[in-house]
C-alpha cells in the first residue's frame, strides 16, 4: 500500500514524454520548411529537450525516494 504513492510520482514522466514527442515533431517539421535555420532550431530543440528531461528525472527520483525512505 505505501507504494502507491512511489507509483504516483512515477506517473510524472508521462508528461515530459508527450512533450518531448510533440517537440521533436514540431522541430523537425520546421527544419524540413526552412534547412537554413537547423541550427537555430536544434540549439533551441536541445534546451526546451534537457528541461522536460529534468522533470521526467524528478518525477523518478521521487518514486524511488518514495520507496526507500517512505515509512
């Protein structure tokens, strides 16, 4: 029972995923429209890419804290 709550947590790399997904296809859309700004857009790509990362990683660092050290 007190690993639903791990659970839970863990459910917060779903949002991350879908964003990453819908990013992904929009940058490389723009690439495909305009081949001269792929460097502009990849720079801007891997930013918005590392912070929905970071969230992902939180959601999961909480579930296994959730684990541990949870009563």
């Amino acid at each position: 029972m007190e690993n639903i709550g791990a659970g839970l947590a863990a459910l917060g790399v779903i949002g991350p995923g879908i964003g990453l997904g819908i990013m992904t296809g929009l940058a490389t859309e723009a690439i495909g429209r305009n081949p001269d700004a792929a460097a502009s857009v990849r720079a801007t790509w891997l930013l918005g890419a590392a912070f929905a990362e970071g969230l992902g990683v939180l959601a999961i660092v909480v579930g296994v804290l959730a684990i541990f050290i949870g009563g």
